[in-house]
C-alpha cells in the first residue's frame, strides 16, 4: 500500500481543517485527522440513501433533502432507487466538497450530481430546514453522529429546538434520518420526545469484523 498523499486541504468556517487525500486507487476526506468517508468504506452511506428511498415507495414525486455530500455515495444510493420524479436537495457547506464531486472525484459514486433530479445549495444544512420547505424525507449526513460533530454549529440540529425545526420542514409522514458512527439514548429520546416514531438500524459492515454504524429512521407522526 502507497502512503498517503495529501491532495488538499481547505479550513472551514470554525477553523477546522479538512483534507482529501488519496492512497492506491482510494480517497478520503477527514477533518481534524478525524476519518468522515472513503471510497474504500461507504457501505453504511449506501445504506442510508437506499432505506429512505425505499421507505419513499409509493410517493410518486417526493421531494428529498441530503445534508452533507460527501463523496457523493448517499446521493447515489437514493437516486438508484428514487422515481423519476422524484427533486433532490443537496445541502453542502463546503463548495470544495462539491467541486471535487464535480471533478474527477465524481465518477467514484457514478456522478449523482449530473443527474437532473439534483439540485445543490452551497449552505448550512440548517439554515435551508429554517425555510420550512415542506420535504418527503431529510438526511443528515455532515457529522460523525449527534455525539461526534464535524462542524460545530451542528449541535443545533440534533437537539430538541433543532429536530423541532426539522419536524415543521417534513410533511405529515415525512422521515428524518440520521447517519452516526456511535449509538446515542439521549438523542433516541429527544426524538421521541418533540414527535417522531423512531427506529434506529444497524448498518451492516461492508467487511467482515469492519466497524458499525447506526442510522436513525424517525418518521413525523
């Protein structure tokens, strides 16, 4: 295995740094030396997409929003399955992110941002829930986890204020899901307690004995 090779770095809002790089025919964005997504590991983010959009069988043009792009695999998944109908938005705070997608980065995950069905806004992901667009189903895809956060201006999200905005952003029925690296009672509570119907799932290792991940299914009563 080649070292790694630091591609570029890029300091985000609060100071942090996050940085791609590349080793043997991988890449992988981290931010404070902290791993958040490869293309040698991203079962869990397929995982993601697929669940919602097939808990979105039957709706016949459901409007979607995914915060966090990353390398693009979660956007892929839900496209895979989405009908044509179906409207995308792609919340990315960083536009480094989705100028790599553009890129030649893209063609990891198929290219899902050339798909006319997406739409991205180079925003907090909060801010764009704070308009109150009325979504079939919101993804939550820019930390580690309620407990483990890449940015930290996300700690508004994933509390009772926070998740109350994302609530009036859904339709009635609408899901709201939450990838996480680590399991969290206190954020299954919170959940349950500003309204949702909640299920938390396993995401199954993409290698055998390979690490766990979690992803919360809250659906708005």
């Amino acid at each position: 295995m080649k070292p790694d090779v630091v591609l570029e770095r890029v300091t985000l809002p609060d100071g942090k740094e996050m940085v791609l790089t590349r080793w043997d025919e991988h890449v992988a964005i981290s931010v404070d030396g902290r791993s958040l997504m490869s293309s040698h590991e991203h079962g869990s983010e397929d995982e993601l997409g697929r669940v919602i959009a097939e808990r979105l069988d039957g709706v016949r043009a459901p409007r979607v929003l995914i915060g966090g792009l990353g390398l693009g695999y979660t956007l892929r998944a839900a496209l895979d399955r989405l009908p044509a109908a179906a409207r995308v938005v792609v919340a990315e705070l960083v536009p480094a992110v989705v100028r790599w997608n553009q890129g030649e980065h893209g063609a990891l995950a198929g290219r899902p941002l050339a798909d006319p069905r997406v739409e991205v806004i180079i925003d907090d992901v909060g801010r764009v829930i704070a308009k109150r667009r009325k979504y079939d189903a919101i993804l939550l895809d820019v930390d580690n986890g309620p407990d483990a956060l890449t940015h930290d201006a996300n700690a508004r999200l994933y509390k009772r204020a926070g998740l109350l905005r994302v609530k009036a952003a859904l339709r009635a029925g609408g899901l709201l899901a939450v990838w996480s690296a680590f399991p969290s009672r206190t954020f299954t509570m919170w959940l349950t307690e500003v309204g949702f119907t909640v299920e938390k799932l396993r995401a199954t290792p993409t290698t055998p004995g390979g690490p766990r991940y979690y992803i919360w299914v809250a659906r708005r009563s």
